[in-house]
C-alpha cells in the first residue's frame, strides 16, 4: 500500500509477540479523513484501473501471481504471523499455504465462471451477467489472519471489486504484506488497500462509510449484530462468518483411539483460538468415564511451548488481554459448579513467564445450560457432557444459539447421516474433523453467520448479478 500523507496517518498500533511480549513491529492506524481518502482511491482505481474489465484470464492471471509470491515468501509470512499471533510455526505455514491455494483457486473460478442463459422464446432472449459492487470492505479477526484475509480479498478481486481489507488490531501485521505483494504481482495501485486500527472506531466508520458497496465481516457474534445493523440500515449486503460452540460427538462404536486425537487436536490446535474449535465434547453414557478419562490424559500430554520450539503443539494465546478473558471463562466455569479435570491455569516455568501461555482445559459436571456450555471461550477450553441416546443428544447438541460446524464418531454410516442432517451447522465433520478445502463452501447456521464463503459461491457473494434481455 501507498504510504498515505502524513495527515492522513494516525497514531501508532504495535503489535505484540505473545510468547515473549516483545513489540515485534508497528503500523499506523487509519483515520476518518485517511478512510475517506482511501475510498475515494478505491473507487478511482475500480473505474480507471481497467481491473473490472480485464478479461478473465487476464484477471487470473494475476492472482496467479500474487499466489506465487505468497508461496515465494512463505516462510517469512508464517514467521511473522506467528510472532503477530503467537501459533506454532507449522501451524502458521499451513495458513499462508491455505491463502495462496485460495488465490489459485479464485484465478481458476474467475476464468471458468458461467452464468446462465435463456434460449430464445420467439422474440428475445435473456442471459445473467455478474457484475462486481465496486468498493467493498473487508474485515477480518486476528486469529488467522492471512488465511481469513485471502479467503475475502481473492473471491473479491476475482469479481472485479476493489478492496479495503480492515484486519484486527490485535494482528495488524500480516494485511500489509499482502498488499504489497498483491501490488508487486501487478494490482493496480487502490485495488487493495488496508484500513487499519480498532473495530470501534475505524471499523464502524468503514461499515457506515457510505462509500462501500459491501460488507464481509469475519469475526465475533456480538460484532456481527452491530454490522449487521448498520449494513440493514443501509441496504448494503453483508456476509458474516461469526463465533461456534461446536459439538464434538463419540459414540460408543466409534473408533475411539482417533476419536480422542481428534477430540483434542479439535479444540486445542490453534490453541482453542479457532471459529470451529470442537469446544463440547459429548460422549455417549456407556463409554463416558473411558473416553474422557484418554481425552484428560492425552490433554495433559500436550506439549505447551514457544511457537518456534520443536515439536510443540500448543503456543500462547494470541494477546495478553485475550488470556484474562479465557481465565475469567474458567473462572465463572468453577462458579458454576463446573469440575477441572485438567488446565485452568497459566503454565508455571520460566519459559512461560513472559508469555500469554495458558494450560488446555478440560471441564465437566456442567448441565447443558451453563454459560459455560453456551458461551465461545475462544480459547484451550473443553467441555465435556454425556448424553443417553440419539435423541437427547441432538437435543443437547442444538441447545445453543450457534450453528457452525460439529464433529460425529461412529462406525454407523446411517447414524452419522441422521445425526449429521439433524444437527444444526453449518459444516458436518464424520470420523474426521477441521478439514477444510477451498472448494467447499463455508459458513454458519444460526448465529454463527449468514452467507457462505470458499467454493463458487465465495466468488458470487461479491458479485451482482444482472439480467440481460435482447430483443431478436
Ligand atoms: P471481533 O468481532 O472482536 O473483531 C473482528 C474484526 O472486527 C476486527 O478487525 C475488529 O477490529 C473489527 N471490529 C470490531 N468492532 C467493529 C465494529 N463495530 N465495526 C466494524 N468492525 C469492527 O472478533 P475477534 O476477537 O477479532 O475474533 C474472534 C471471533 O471471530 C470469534 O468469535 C471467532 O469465532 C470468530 N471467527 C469466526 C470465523 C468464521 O469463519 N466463522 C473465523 C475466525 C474467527
């Protein structure tokens, strides 16, 4: 991105290393006369760059660009992401390797997309064309950050947008990378540009800009609601992927040895700091002792750690303010009546005494009510809950406001397909979980979002569709 004049800059946003509380690097925060002229920027670039009517492949062939760049300089993204965000370096690799197949997949889509005709019907015919919004804004949380931005800013581009991509201040580093290298890889100048600085203030002001044609919000509940005011408000589209309370289910025929590694890779990969984080754990009544007495042990085994050491499985959270919320979670869990079985703690240790390190937790001996079943820690937090039979588990399953994705264990492939449709999420996981490919689509039930991000329709969320009629 430009350098905006001087003016135009506000104060300065630091970001910090949460494993060693480190500043690790600095950005300038954008404000309300920097957004106007970035808007103004943005729109100039949508109707002058000539972005909007490259042909397709043109189009792609850029991003095919930008995804080789990407792939050129991964290891120092992953670096940095993981000292912007704290997770394991491994896990930060396999983000920036999610992005840059994201942008390969939207310069497939972008050259491949059809829309749809109707044959003549004697005197006209009439056919659909997709046209982009013009501005639109995208904003993003800190918990991926250059996975969650490629998954709005390629299917974007690719319909012909310009683009103001807001990331969280928590992580503010990674979204000026990739403008640059999308500037490198031959955008023009305006078509991506990044809003940077709190949610409150400049992403309110971006969400109510009356220059941006459309929203895409990834991030909390609570967030989503207000965006969605304003983007009703404003008759402006709106896409949001929100928070999970996600169940993940064993049954007693389950395989249970992968079913554990999965239970806890599902919830305390990425440090619990995951949308769809398998945060409930329900284990069938029979097998129940067993099955959570493996997840306790082999949770206790996890090996906490720096995010650059070998062979560790769990960083620190993303920031230090984020750590007192999970522990106000635990906390209020123990106020419940909720039992530890593991974690509940910040680990003891010199290596962690700078860091916002915190022990992954396993609870139980909550009814499905409890704030603490209901509420997303975002954070190494498990609960576990039994259930009876099929029935009460879907009961127990459905009983929370969110809808985003679940896990099912069985050998039954009639029980998984009955269990599968009858939960309410947005994706189904069956003797596997956290998969996730660009092809296929992404998003929430309930409060966990409207709208569906990756796949086909990742690209037509930013699009309009226009219908054509030509006499004959
Ligand atoms: P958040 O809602 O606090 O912030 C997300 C983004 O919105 C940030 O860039 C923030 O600056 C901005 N923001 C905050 N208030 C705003 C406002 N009023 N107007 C405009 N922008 C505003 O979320 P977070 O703490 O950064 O991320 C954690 C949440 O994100 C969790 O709930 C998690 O489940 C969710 N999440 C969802 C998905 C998904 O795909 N469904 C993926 C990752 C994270």
């Amino acid at each position: 991105m430009d350098a905006l004049p001087q003016a135009l800059d506000g104060d300065e946003l630091e970001s910090t290393d949460p494993a060693t509380g480190a500043i690790v690097g600095c950005v300038r925060m954008t404000t309300a006369e920097g957004l106007d002229a970035m808007v103004g920027r943005a729109w100039h670039a949508f109707h002058h760059s000539g972005w909007k009517s490259l042909l397709p492949h043109r189009r792609a062939l850029v991003l095919q660009a930008i995804a080789d760049r990407l792939a050129a300089e991964k290891e120092a993204l992953a670096t940095l992401q993981m000292r912007d965000n704290g997770k394991p370096l491994a896990e930060c690799r396999g983000m920036v390797e999610s992005a840059i197949g994201t942008f390969r997949y939207y310069a497939g889509v972008c050259e491949t997309l059809e829309t749809d005709v109707t044959p003549s019907r004697g005197d006209y015919v009439s056919f659909t064309v997709l046209e982009p919004f013009g501005v639109v804004a995208c904003i993003t949380p800190w918990n991926s950050p250059i996975m969650n931005d490629a998954t709005k800013v390629a299917p974007a581009l690719a319909a012909g947008n310009a683009v103001l991509l807001k990331p969280s201040e928590d992580s503010p580093l990674l979204a000026p990378e990739l403008a640059r290298i999308a500037r490198e890889a031959g955008l023009p100048d305006g078509m991506l540009q990044v809003v940077q600085g709190r949610g409150a203030e400049i992403g309110a002001a971006l969400v109510a800009h009356p220059g941006v044609r459309m929203i895409s919000f990834t991030g909390g509940t609570a967030t989503g609601r207000a965006i969605g005011r304003v983007a009703g408000d404003r008759l402006v589209p709106v896409a949001l992927e929100l928070g999970g309370k996600s169940p993940h289910v064993v049954f007693a025929d389950a395989e249970i040895e992968h079913a554990v590694a999965a239970v806890v890779a599902g919830i305390f990969g990425s440090a619990g700091q995951s949308c769809v984080a398998g945060s409930r754990l329900f284990i069938e009544a029979s097998l129940y002792d067993e099955v959570l007495a493996r997840v306790v042990e082999r949770t206790r085994a996890l090996r906490v750690a720096a995010p650059d050491a070998p062979g560790v499985e769990m960083g620190p959270l993303a920031s230090f303010h984020h750590r007192e919320r999970v522990i106000r979670f635990v906390d209020r869990a123990r106020e419940e009546g909720g039992r530890i079985l593991c974690g509940g703690s910040a680990p003891e240790g010199e290596g962690y005494a700078k860091g916002a390190y915190y022990l992954p937790t396993v609870i139980d001996g909550l009814p499905p009510e409890a704030l603490t079943c209901q509420e997303e820690a975002f954070g190494p937090v498990l609960v576990a809950l039994p259930f009876r039979d099929e029935a009460d588990l879907i009961a127990q399953a459905n009983g929370t406001a969110f809808g985003l994705a679940c896990g099912i264990w069985t050998e039954s492939f009639k029980r998984a397909w009955r269990v599968g449709r009858a939960l309410e999420a947005g994706s189904v996981w069956i003797n596997t979980y956290k998969q996730s490919v660009t092809t296929t689509p992404f998003g929430g039930f309930k409060n966990s979002g409207i709208g569906r991000e990756k796949g086909i329709d990742g690209l037509r969320l930013y699009a309009q569709v226009k219908s054509m009629y030509f006499g004959l």
